[in-house]
C-alpha cells in the first residue's frame, strides 16, 4: 500500500508540473494593470466595458509613433518561472482602437529579449478579441518577464485605446 501511494504522489507531482501556468490581469486592484511605456497616459475605464462586460484598461499615447524611437506599450509582468518549462504560450483579450493602428504581441524578457514570435493585428474601430499563440522560440532567463508585451503601431498622440483583461497561459 505504501508504494502505492508513493506512486500516486508521483504521478500527482508530474501532472502539476505539466499543467499549463496561467496569469490574468483583470484591472480590480494596482497589482492587476500593467505598467506604461512610451511616454502614455494609462487608467481604468469605468464606463467603457468589453463586449463581454469585463472593465477595460485605457491607454493614449502622448506622442505620435514617428516621434519616438519605441512604439508606446504595455508591459504585463510576470515572474520569469510562470515560462520554465513551457513550450508554448497563449495570449487572449479585447481591443478596441482606431481603424488605423495595429498592436503588436510578444512575450518578452523585462529586457525585451522575445521569448515568442510577435504578431501584429490591425485594428478595425470596433472592439476585437486578440488570441495570440505562439510556441517558445528563446532562451528564458531573468527573473521578469512581460507576459505579454503590447505594442500601439502606428499610433498617434491623443488617440484612445481601450484594452480589456489580459489572459496568459505557458503550456508544456
């Protein structure tokens, strides 16, 4: 009986750490918003909700893209072991901007090394669900990572971007 069990705690060990990781931010407290890059102002947005009621993130860049030598962005952080192990990572949520623009998604390194391939979506005006997918392409390292890193291509100062919860999963 008591191999038994020592194989069942095995085997329960192995399936913990084959189930995929995930993170949301889902803008409720100051440790669920991601941090602002690329001189923008960031808030949450009570009035504008998701097509699905979820709260959304507004973010407006301060500045024209052409006038900086980064896009404006989001970073997501996350603790670098959230990816150890994985082979794949997901990235889902709404959007909502000019007709215009594009946002880019990557998972990156606290240094912008990619630990993904980056995609770029335009935006059509409406709100758009992202699901961004995407096998590990580099080496993880560091202890932080941007789970994920969003870019605003193309974006102009003044202009309003809304953004809904930010779902992450690492899969092995």
């Amino acid at each position: 009986m008591h191999f038994f069990l020592m194989i069942l705690s095995v085997s329960v060990s192995i399936l913990a750490a084959s189930s995929p990781r995930t993170a949301e931010w889902n803008y409720t407290s100051r440790t669920d918003t991601p941090e602002g890059w690329g001189n923008a102002r960031l808030s949450l947005s009570s009035d504008i909700k998701t097509p699905d009621g979820k709260p959304s993130l507004e973010f407006v860049p301060e500045y024209n893209r052409e006038e900086q030598e980064w896009p404006a962005h989001l970073r997501f952080p996350a603790r670098t072991e959230l990816l150890k192990g994985a082979k794949a990572v997901e990235v889902t949520f709404w959007i909502k901007g000019d007709a215009d623009t594009q946002v880019a998604v990557r998972v990156t390194s606290s240094r912008a090394t990619h630990y993904s391939a980056t995609r770029t979506y335009d935006l059509t005006g409406d709100w758009q669900k992202i699901e961004f997918k995407s096998d590990i392409t580099g080496q993880i390292g560091g202890r932080w990572l941007s789970a994920p890193r969003l870019l605003l291509e193309k974006a102009r100062a003044g202009q309003r971007f809304f953004i809904g919860p930010v779902t992450f999963k690492a899969t092995p």
